[in-house]
C-alpha cells in the first residue's frame, strides 16, 4: 500500500494535479446532484401524471360499468311495483340479464306471505351461466337475512353491498362471488314490499380494473368500507386479509396510513413500501360505494429510465475527470521544473558536499524567493559545522550511556529468563514423576498389586498437590491475586486450622513428625479468611519441614491481648544473618539448589498483613527457624 502511494507522495505536479481534480469532483458532484435531484422529481411528477390519468380511467371505466347496473335496475322499477305478478317477475329479472352482458344475475324477492298461495318465501331470480341465461323461482332458504335484503330495507335507498358469495345449496346461485345493486320496493301507499337485486361478477371487475397497467409490475387493488380486499393480484387475500392484516404500526406506519387514506374515501398518492418494495400507491374511492380504488406502481419502474441514464453519465463522468488530471499534470510539472533543479542540488548538499553553491536568481515569484532562501542557507551551514561536530561529540556521550542501559536491560531479562527456568524446573519436575508414575500404572495395569498401586497414586498425588501450591503461590504473587480477593467474613477455630494444616503437611512430609502444643480450648475462634490464614500457616509448616533436621517441628498457639500468636519452629540450619534482610523479598532464595521458588515467606507475610497480623522471624532462637505468626482475634 505505501509502495502504490510512493509516487504521489514523491511528486508534488501530480500532488496539486490531485487537489484541482479534488475541486473538479466537488463541482461535478455538486452539480449533478442537483441535476439528478431536479431530474428526479420531473420523472416522478411525470409518474404521478401518468398513473394518476390511468386511475381515473379506470375508476371512470367501472363507474360506468355500475353506472349501466343502475340504469338497467332502476328502469325495471317502477314495471315490476306495478305488476306484481310471479310471472310478471320473472320476465322482468331475465330482461335485465338479457339486455345487459354486463349484468351477471338478477332477482326480485318480497316480503314474507306477499303472495299467500306460495307461503312464506316468495324470489324470482336469473342468473347468467357462461352463454346461456337461466330465470327460476328460488327455493326456500332465509333470503330475508342476507346482506342484499336487510342493507336496502334498512336504509330505505337504493345501494350497494359488498361483494359476497351468494352460494346457497339446492338452489339456483352464481358460481362468482358477486356485488349487488339493490332497491327497496313499495307500493302504492308506499309500503316495503321487497327488493330488486342486480349482480355485478367481481372476477369480471377484477379483469376489467387490472387490465389498465401503465408500469410492467404495476397493479390495481380494489377495498371495501373494512379494509378487506375486493381486488388484488394475490387471490389468496381476497376476501380473507385487510390491508392492515400482518402490518406492525411501528415498522410500516406508511401502510397504516394508506389504509387510513383509502377507508376514509379519500384521493391522493403515498409513497409505501410494499413486500421489502419501495412503491407509488395512487387512489381514490369508487363512486356511489365506500369502496377505493388504489394502482400500485413499482419505484424500481418509475426511475428504471433514470437509473439508466445515471449508468451511462457514470463513465463519461469518470474519462472526463481522468482527462482533467492528464491535463493539470502536464501544466504544473512544466511550471514547477525549476523546483526539480534545486532539488537535485540541495540532496548533493545532503550527501555532504556542504561547498555546493545554490546560485542565487532575479526571479520575484515564490519558487525565486524559494532558491534564493535555500541559497541563504546553504551559506549559513557552513558556519555552523563546527557546532554540528560539538553535537556529535555529546551524541557519542550519550551513546555510551544507551550501552550501559542497555546492559541494565541485559541483566534484568537474564535475571528474568532465570526466574522462568527456575520456575519451569520446579513444575517440570512433579510433572515429570506424576507421568512417569502413569505410565508405569499403564503398561503393568492387572500386574501390579493392589499396595503398589496405592502407592503410585499417592506419591501422584502428592506432586500434584506440589505443582498446584506452586501454581497458587504464582497467582498470589501477581496483583490479580492480592488483597482484593480476601475478605474477613468467616469464624476460624485456630485448633482446627492448626490440626488441618498438619494433616496437610504430613501428605508431603510424611517422615517428619509435627508436635501441636495450643493453650487455647478447640471452640476459640478468630473473624478471619479462612483460606489465606490455611496458606500462611501452611507455608510455614511446608518450610520447617523442608528444611529441618528431618525429624520434628513444633506447633505453639497462644493467646495474646488482641492476637492469636501461632510459632512454627524446627531444627535445622536457619537462616544466615546476610540472608535475613531478603528473606521476605519475592523470588529470593538462600540457595539456589533448594527446591522451591522464593515466594513462600514473602506471602506468608503479605497474607498476615492484609490480615491484619503480621510475620516475624525469632533471631534468638539459633537452633534452627522459628516464625511468629499474629493473627487479629476480631
């Protein structure tokens, strides 16, 4: 990366080529923002003309198709309250049909016991089945409470309903779901005594409105007064869905909106988006019914135009810009050549050829005022030799200072890497003896007896038990383990601390016998940490028993004024008087070839510290080690 960007960073024509292309982007961009903003918006007033014309067309084409409906219906009116005769009727629904192809079905049903010798359910009805036109006397179902009869008869007016499907067994019905035209019929002293039903087929409807499609995927969707659909390219929410049904108010509130729009019989136009689709939704209500129209029109086929045209300005746009770079680059790099012949003089005066003049020149503008500066300087440089060679002196000083840093630094990673072979020897090890001990129990597993078998587990368990103190005590000593985690909360009794201690002890220590003397009765407890009091007392004991005679230590717990004072004593060669004032360092041993890492007798006593005790060697006693525990009672 840096290499690709080397030559632009070497030269400075291509570098101010660079910032007038920078200008020329911000202009062009600014521009055909503007251009393409403006464009935009006379495409989608262009779009908005165009669907909005294809709507109305449609909306004037169905309004005209319900338009005859109502003609037709209403010219048979006043015939049929006139003659209200069966056969009379029945001539009248079938020229409805006939006489209208637009007409799918058509019946005259009255009020209960109108005509008395057929009794209680009287309807004449013609239905229009592919090419042919059937007209029967209905047969006996509950007519009196479908939506065709009730809707007219309450409201006393002519009207339409909703689109349903009139399927009724055993009778004559439409195979389409169908919307009714119907009104109420009186006689003469102006009493209800029926209702004249003509149906209009919503599939034909349907054809009739998604015919008109000003867009390749743009459709036409028709709803009625509750938002369920009437018309939709999608069959299976017809009639089942509403245009809220699976809408999230607060993922889609633009659909929300729509639906609001369109129930409340209202025109206009929304921009929505439709199945992860951003689309154009135009409006508007069918006339004489709470029914709207909407035509869906894709974005993506609004602007598909548009975005061509943005595709083929892309490259023009690009050579242009790439011209104008050629073409600045040439310009400067011809103006800027005398920079290039300073240049080259001041890297000769860089290599150390300090008597190479710079000449100076009459030129007034900036790269004249540049030599002559550069000129001025190279005169100075050689006044000030001298005190370059003064500074190179102190240089060489501190250089020498560096290598004794550097020495310092030298010694501390020795000391580090000593510390981490000590380390990796101390655990390698246990390790190595708990692997070999599992390989022995491997490959003579049924030979051997049931007391050896013991005994490898134990001695395993013993280095085990080894490595992970040397791996607490690591842990400890770091500031992840410090008195951040301890929390005196807990009542210890000091004799079962002691005792506990011991027993663990003696599973590294077998051989060596630890003698408990306590003058304090088993139920004497302290408000302490139970787990690092167990760590200083036990250190304590795994180091008498290290490095004593081999045979005894003892164990002394007394009472003090605010303390509990716990001694650990052994036989054995102590500690050298020039040892004592490291002894409580981390990772100081007093000798080297010892088993351990240095960090027992520091913790024990940053342990009794945070405690609130403290750890003390006995240098009176000279037989060997003795410590002093103290312990706060409370």
């Amino acid at each position: 990366m840096k290499r690709a960007f080397r030559p632009i960073r070497q030269s400075l024509s291509l570098k101010l080529s660079l910032w007038v292309l920078l200008y020329a982007v911000v202009l062009f961009s600014v521009c055909l923002c503007a251009i393409f903003i403006r464009s935009r918006r006379v495409v989608k007033d262009a779009a908005i003309e165009r669907a909005s014309s294809v709507l109305n067309t449609i909306a004037l084409r169905v309004n005209g198709y319900m338009s005859e409906i109502e003609t037709a219906s209403n010219n048979f009116v006043w015939l049929a309250e006139q003659n209200m005769q069966p056969d009379s009727l029945m001539g009248y629904t079938r020229r409805v049909v006939e006489l209208n192809p637009h007409v799918n079905g058509c019946s005259i049903t009255t009020e209960p016991y109108y005509f008395e010798h057929f009794g209680r359910y009287f309807s004449v009805y013609t239905v229009r089945h592919r090419d042919s036109v059937q007209t029967v006397k209905e047969g006996v179902y509950e007519y009196y409470e479908k939506v065709w009869y009730k809707t007219p008869k309450m409201l006393d007016r002519a009207c339409w309903v909703d689109p349903f499907d009139d399927y009724n067994e055993g009778t004559l019905s439409s195979e389409e779901v169908i919307a009714s035209y119907c009104i109420p019929l009186r006689n003469g002293k102006g009493d209800f005594i029926g209702v004249l039903s003509t149906d209009l087929s919503l599939g034909w409807l349907s054809k009739t409105i998604t015919a008109e499609k000003p867009y390749e995927h743009s459709y036409c969707m028709m709803v009625g007064k509750d938002g369920h659909f009437y018309v939709h390219p999608d069959e299976n929410k017809l009639f089942k869905e509403t245009i809220f049904s699976g809408i999230d108010p607060q993922t889609h509130p633009d659909i929300i909106a729509l639906g609001h729009e369109m129930l409340n019989g209202k025109s206009g136009s929304l921009s929505v988006v439709l199945d992860g689709k951003p689309c154009l939704v135009f409006y508007r209500p069918v006339p004489h019914t709470r029914w709207s129209l909407a035509l869906v029109c894709m974005e993506s086929d609004i602007f598909s135009i548009y975005n061509q045209l943005a595709l083929v300005l892309l490259p023009i746009i690009v050579i242009g810009l790439i011209i104008i770079l050629l073409f600045c680059w040439q310009a400067v790099k011809y103006f800027i050549k005398p920079l290039h012949i300073l240049l080259h003089t001041l890297h000769r005066i860089g290599d150390g050829r300090f008597d190479e003049q710079i000449p100076h020149t009459k030129r007034k503008d900036s790269i004249g005022q540049l030599q002559d500066s550069f000129a001025t300087m190279q005169e100075s440089l050689a006044a000030h030799f001298s005190s370059l060679q003064q500074m190179s002196a102190e240089m060489e000083q501190r250089n020498k200072e560096l290598v004794e840093a550097n020495k310092m630094v030298e010694e501390s990673r020795r000391m580090k890497m000593a510390f981490v072979q000590n380390m990796t020897h101390q655990v390698r090890t246990p390790l190595n003896i708990v692997l070999g001990f599992a390989q022995v129990m491997r490959d003579n597993y049924g030979v051997m007896s049931e007391e050896d078998t013991a005994s490898l587990i134990k001695e395993m368990a013993r280095k085990s038990v080894s490595v992970t103190r040397m791996v607490l005590m690591l842990f400890d000593s770091s500031s992840t383990g410090s008195a951040g985690m301890l929390t005196r909360n807990e009542f210890v009794s000091c004799n079962e601390m002691a005792r506990e201690c011991i027993e663990n002890t003696k599973l590294q220590y077998p051989q060596i016998e630890i003698k408990l003397d306590t003058a304090l009765p088993d139920t004497f407890c302290v408000l302490t940490d139970r787990l690092y009091f167990f760590r200083c007392l036990r250190e304590l004991l795994y180091n008498a028993a290290k490095f004593s005679n081999g045979k005894v230590v003892n164990l002394y717990v007394r009472e003090a004024e605010t303390m509990v004072v716990i001694v650990v004593e052994d036989v054995g060669p102590g500690i050298s008087v020039e040892n004592r004032e490291r002894m409580f360092d981390p990772f100081a041993k007093m000798d080297d070839f010892t088993e351990g890492l240095g960090l027992g007798l520091p913790l024990t006593k940053r342990h009794a510290k945070n405690l609130g005790g403290d750890l003390e060697l006995d240098t009176d006693y000279l037989l060997g080690c003795r410590f002093v525990l103290k312990i706060p009672k409370e």
